[in-house]
C-alpha cells in the first residue's frame, strides 16, 4: 500500500504535556492547588531536551511533527512579550526546518496563560481579541520558520471538559451559557487569526484540529438510533467545522474515539471497539475512515493531526497503526486528499487529569532520568515512513 507522493509522516506533541516548568498557565495553577490529581512538574523536559527528541524523529524517519507553542510562555503577562522565550521557539523551530522535518504548529492546545484565565478566559467579550494579538506576535517572529498552523485543538474537547464536565480548568460543570459563549470566542478567534496569519505569511496554510468520533447506530433497524447518531455527528463532529470552513485551509482530524448510540434499552452511548487501551478506549480503525469520508463534503486537504494509544507494554500498538492506516489508505484510494499522519504521541507524556501513567508514546520516558527508549512498535511505524506505505509483510 503506497501513500501518495510527499505524503507527511510523524508525531504529535503539546507544550504543557512535554515541555515541563509551564508556570504561567492556568493547568499549572490548578495542579498547584490539587484541583487537578497530578501535577506535570517537568514533564518530559522537551523544553531542555528538544533537539534530542527531534533527532529522535528524524531516526525513525518521519518528515514532518507537531508541536504546540505555549502562549503563557511568550505572554507571561498581559501585553508584555517575553524575547528569551521568543528566541527559544525560533531555535525549537530551526532545530526542525534543520533536520527536515516539516512543522505543524498548534497556538492553542487547551491551556491559557494565567492572566487571560483570570479575566474569565474564553469567557471573557473580548477573548478572540488578546488570542489574535499573541497570534500575530507569534508569526511576525517567527512565521518564517512554520510549515503549517492549527489555530486551536479540538475546541469542542476544551468546552466539554472545562464547561461541561468540569474536570479541567476554570472547572465549570454544566455551564452551558459559557459553552454558547466559549464557542462564539473560538470560531471568531479561529477566523480573525486566519486573517491575522494570512496578512503577515501569505503562503502558511492555516488549519483546525478536530476531535471527530465516529458515531453509529447500535440498532441499524432502529430509526431513532439513526436519528440520534445523525445529530451527534451534527453537534460534535460539523457544526463547529462548518463555522470556519471559509477560513482554513485544510482539516486537521484527531480520532479516538467509536461510539455507539442507541435509545434502548436506555437512552445512551457506548465506548465500543474490537479490544481496548490502557484507558479502556474501544479501538476501532474503521471508524477511522468514516470520519475522513465524512470530511470530502468540505473539499480541503485532510490531515491526520492525531491518533494514537495508550499501551504501556506496546502490545496493541503496532496492529493499531497498521489498522488505521489501512483504513486511511482505503479513503485516498477512494480519491479524499489526505496529505499526513501523525501518531500521538512522540514519547510518553503528561496526559492531562490522567497525569503520567498512560503511555502513549513511540517513545517511553523514564521519568526520573529522562531517558528516552524507542518501543517496538515505533521501529515498525519507523519502517512505514521509510518506504512511504505499509509494506508486505504487514498485509496480512
Ligand atoms: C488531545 C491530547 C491528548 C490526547 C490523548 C487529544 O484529544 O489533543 O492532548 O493527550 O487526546 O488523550
């Protein structure tokens, strides 16, 4: 199974899960206030270690990665721009354009800086205003150096678990006037950066990244169940995208995530998939191509920003990858413009309110020395990228 040409292969990354010492946000305050069950400390230490950790990509042959520029740390405070840490992302993303190793650069991947939390974040009437202000900032220093942009992560991930669930910082459970309010504050932040970028770098392709989950029916004869999965895939997977989808330039897909929706015997969803990862998330790789299926309707490049599991004996990860990609390479035949895939994550990381121990790396982390140790699963993505497709022996 060929990939097409120039195909993107590699991994994915967030500041606050590796970089360590990301003091000035609001996830760190909370984990300093046990809000939060575990704290991230140094996390992987990528900020020290990031020339090793990109080595470590470029031996495993991937082309491209990912990587979150942390907002807190160039506006620690507001209105005043921090140049050490400025310079510091510009060495990060030299470090990558040296290697040959294309950028994908997320601005927003869940946390805030502190100041901005302070004012009620995403809350506040004026939130697409300071978000757009650091955008700028960030791509008139260094713009030169990105390939492409991801404005926010998965927007509708944040809402759900800062609003909603309240497990995340500001920790609102069921606030659904702020969810209205923080999803109005996205999309214009999202389209007001597009046009922000647009003006500086012309030529930077600016995307989104979407948490999109493939919803089914349980009941294929059940019309109700139709129905409801229709609407879940509306509301979770469209109605953002649809939002923004003058202003970006490809979609960026992230996907975990199977599930089936049924109204008996009770009104609900399952977690479903063939067998599961440490977390206990159903795996289900053709859920995979429903998704990216789901996607041509908007006709723009499709990335895959994320996919990934946690499997700390790295016993599912190999067929996991292999599975999906299967089912990637099913949409491209099929004729949809996938351009890249990113595994999450390059090494173990800092796995938000789950702290340390899923392990979702290509890499694992010892975490008192920082030792990185390639798992055997990354030596056979490491062979897929070499020859650009899936080779024989892994057919079966
Ligand atoms: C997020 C990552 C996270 C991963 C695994 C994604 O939704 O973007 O930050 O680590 O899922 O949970």
């Amino acid at each position: 199974m060929k990939f097409p040409e120039g195909f993107l292969w590699g991994a994915a990354t967030s500041a606050h899960q590796v970089e360590g010492n990301t003091t000035h946000n609001d996830w760190w305050e909370a984990e300093q206030a046990a809000r939060v069950p575990f704290q991230s400390g140094r996390a992987c230490n990528q900020y020290e270690l990031f020339e090793r950790d990109f080595d470590l990509a470029k031996s495993l042959n991937h082309n491209a990665h990912r990587l979150s520029i942390e907002w807190s740390r160039i506006e620690p405070k507001e209105g005043m721009w921090d140049e050490k840490e400025i310079e510091h992302y510009r060495t990060v993303l030299l470090a990558l354009k040296n290697r040959g190793l294309k950028s994908f650069v997320t601005l927003h991947h869940f946390t805030n800086p502190l100041w901005f939390a302070k004012k009620g974040g995403w809350n506040n009437a004026h939130a697409s205003a300071y978000f757009v202000r650091y955008v700028k900032t960030v791509v008139e220093r260094f713009g030169d150096l990105i390939g492409c942009i991801i404005t926010i992560n998965e927007p509708l991930v944040y809402m759900g678990l800062s609003y909603r669930e309240g497990r995340w910082p500001p920790f609102h459970k069921n606030d659904f006037w702020s969810i209205v309010r923080v999803f109005r504050a996205m999309v214009q932040a999202h389209r007001q950066a597009y046009a922000a970028i647009k003006m500086v770098q012309q030529t930077i392709p600016v995307g989104i990244a979407a948490n999109l989950i493939d919803f089914q029916p349980r009941h294929k004869w059940n019309p109700v169940d139709w129905l409801i999965s229709w609407s879940a895939n509306y509301f979770w997977n469209d109605l953002f995208l649809k939002q923004v989808s003058r202003h970006m330039d490809f979609i960026g897909v992230n996907y975990y995530f199977h599930h089936h929706v049924h109204t008996m015997p009770f009104f609900g969803y399952s977690l479903s998939g063939h067998s599961f990862s440490d977390l206990g998330w159903g795996i289900h790789p053709e859920g995979l191509y429903w998704v990216v299926k789901n996607m041509r309707s908007y006709r723009k490049p499709i990335y895959i920003t994320e996919n990934g599991i946690a499997d700390a004996k790295d016993e599912k990860r190999t067929e996991f990858i292999v599975n999906h990609l299967r089912f990637l390479y099913q949409n491209i035949r099929e004729g949809c413009d996938v351009r890249g895939y990113f595994y999450w994550s390059l090494t173990d990381n800092f796995e938000w309110a789950d702290g340390f121990w899923p392990r979702f790396g290509l890499a694992d982390i010892n975490y008192e020395t920082f030792e990185r140790g390639v798992r055997p699963s990354a030596k056979v993505y490491q062979e897929i990228c070499a020859i650009n497709g899936i080779p024989q022996n892994l057919m079966k």
